[in-house]
C-alpha cells in the first residue's frame, strides 16, 4: 500500500508497484545521498518521473523498503509555472476528499511569508487486508524552487512515518503528541536537498 500525495494534481497511488524489487531505483536529481535527517540516515530507495518536469524521489532508513515503510523520506521537483500555494492547495483539496472515507484525515498549514515556504503536516489512514489500521502522518515542506536551466517550480521536502496494526496505530496516535513538534521542527530547520539536476 502506498499512500502518497503527488504534487501534480494530488493524485493518490493507493497500490503498491506491481514489483518493487525489480525496479531500479535512478537518481533523477542529482541529489547527493544519503540525507542525513532528525539523527537518521536514509538512502534513495525509489524514484519515478510522471511527467518532463515532475520528479518524485523516497528515501529511508537501512532495513526499511518504500511499500512497509516506518520512516520515510520524500523529495519532489516540479516545474513548469506552479506555485507553492498551487501544490499545497491540490494537496489540500485531496485531503478534503478524502474525509469522506478516512475518519482519521487531519491536516495543518504553517505559512512563512518572508520565505515563500509552506508547511503542510496531515493525517491519513487505510486498512489493510485483514481489516487492522495502517496510519500514516505527513509533514511536507514546500518551497519556491528555480532548476539549473532557470525554470521555477516547487520542491516539496517531506517526512513520513507510518505504524501498521490496530495496536500499533493506537500507540502511534498517542505519540504524535511528542512526534509532531519535533519533527515539524526539525524539518523546517533541516538543510534542504539542492538538486544539481
């Protein structure tokens, strides 16, 4: 299961790849790995490129895979005239929807005007085939962004952590308490990966 905001369009992938594994993971903008965030190192371990100008790269921690994921890293470019209140608001939007078949969605929006950046954090959830809870809380970090070849865009900044199981989800919903704060801050604070590409 793979529960991931898209940055054009806000399109929700909800399976997982057909074969992971076999994929080969490209490195599409140049950023150099690993990235080092919040006391964890985290390698690329997918990647995909929808479209000429949208990238979408994930990265976590060793021992962890993009599809049962704990932690996760997300970097996303896109270019082509969309502006960060275009990306955070398509996000927005999809979340707002979603509400209607996930009682868990919850959502916050930190703006830093004298930056242009915007902080979105959110709450989805699904089921898995048993019926148990996969919970999932969202921070992503939007910025104004300009390529090597000049074209302007967003970069998109995020961090994932997911708990799987009735039980688990219960105990991961208590510690958002703790968790949100500090990860919000650590990401607003954290050195943003510069693509060269």
């Amino acid at each position: 299961m793979r529960i991931r905001a898209i940055l054009l369009g806000a399109v929700m992938a909800a399976a997982t790849l057909a074969n992971p594994a076999a994929a080969q993971v490209v490195e599409h903008l140049g950023v150099p790995g690993p990235i080092e965030f919040h006391g964890k190192t985290y390698a690329l371990a997918w990647s995909s490129e929808p479209a000429d100008n949208y990238v979408k790269q994930e990265y976590v921690p060793a021992g962890q895979k993009p599809e049962t994921f704990s932690q996760l890293l997300l970097l996303e470019r896109v270019t082509g005239g969309i502006e960060v209140m275009d990306a955070v608001g398509s996000q927005v939007d999809m979340l707002k929807k979603r509400k209607a078949t996930d009682p868990l969605v919850n959502f916050g929006i930190l703006q830093h005007d004298a930056t242009g950046e915007v902080l979105l954090d959110f709450i989805v959830s699904t089921k898995d085939d048993k019926g148990e809870y996969i919970v999932e809380w969202n921070a992503y970090r939007y910025t104004p962004y300009r390529d090597p070849a000049g074209k302007s865009g967003v970069l998109l900044f995020g961090s994932s952590q997911r708990a799987y199981g009735n039980d688990n989800a219960k105990a991961f919903m208590a510690s958002l308490k703790q968790l949100r704060p500090a990860l919000t801050g650590a990401l607003i604070k954290a050195p943003l990966p510069r693509p060269t590409k």
